[in-house]
C-alpha cells in the first residue's frame, strides 16, 4: 500500500515539472524575429503606387522617423488606422509612412484610391511581392506598425489600429 502511495505521488510531481516547464516557455518565434536582431531599417525593395516603381532604404527621407504599416486592404483595422492617419497627417509634420501589403497590385491600388493616398505625400504605399516584411517583422495580425526614428533605430511595434495619439507619444 505504501509502495502505491509512492508511485503515485512520483507520477504526480513528474507531471506538474512536465507542466510547469511547458507553460514556462517564452515566445522564442518572436525573440528571434529579424527585425529585433537587427533593430534598423532594413534593406529592401518594394513597388510604389502607383506606377510600380521600385521604391528602397535609399529613398527614404533622411532625419525623419519613418513608420511601416503592414496592411490588407480588406482589414477593417487597417482601414480604420488608414482613416485615423489622414484626419491626423498634419500632426505628423516630421514622419514618412510606408504603408505595404503583399497582397495583388489592384487590390492596393483601389485602396489607394478610396483613401486618395495621393494627397498625402508623406505615405508612400507600396506592394511587398517577396512578402519580406511580414517575415522580418513576424507580422501575426493586421495592421501590423513599426516606428523607426530619425536615425533609423527601431522604437517600438503595434499589432491592430493604433490611435494617432499614441504613436506621436512615441516620436
């Protein structure tokens, strides 16, 4: 009877070490993430609308804090952060955005053109066709925002809508 209480007791404590082990693991998925390894802008190449030129780490403005948002057209968050970002553009008087999807080029271009992001010529959009930043940045949800300041440095990331607010805390 006493060998049974034992044994019993054994296979007790091994599981609860088993289990508190599993639940003690970190997100090693998002430690590793590129974009926290190597907290500057990256080298890249997108296509802008709306022409498809290609647009790269060398066209951005130099001394200005840069933003990517990694979009869908078809989110609501992100069309919502779109929205937030217009109405406030002017707040952002020392900021460029790139705003990316991955998605077909005439699914961003009617999102360009619903939002009339030509009017905002600090928001460049551009298509990501070697779906590059959702894999530096380990995008899990949409809208996905990154802040980069005026030397390049990464500063902090957003996954979902972002108030204007809370991003120019940032700057």
């Amino acid at each position: 009877m006493k060998i049974y209480k034992v044994k019993k007791l054994f296979i007790f404590c091994a599981a609860l070490l088993i289990s508190a082990a599993g639940f003690s693991q970190t997100d090693s998925a998002e430690q590793d993430a590129p974009y926290l390894k190597y907290p500057t802008i990256p080298e890249f190449t997108l296509f802008k609308a709306p022409d498809s030129t290609a647009f790269t780490r060398e066209d951005l403005k130099k001394k200005k804090n840069t933003i990517f948002i990694v979009f869908s057209p078809e989110c609501s968050h992100c069309q919502n952060e779109t929205e937030m970002l217009t109405q406030n553009i002017k707040r952002f008087r020392n900021t460029q955005f790139v705003m990316l999807t991955y998605l077909p080029f005439n699914e961003m271009m009617d999102f360009y053109h619903h939002y009339h992001i030509a009017n905002y010529p600090q928001i460049t959009m551009a298509r990501d066709t070697k779906f590059y930043f959702p894999i530096y940045f380990r995008v899990r949800n949409l809208p996905s925002i990154f802040i980069y300041d005026k030397t390049g440095h990464l500063k902090k990331s957003f996954e979902g809508d972002v108030k204007p607010e809370t991003l120019l805390a940032e700057l």
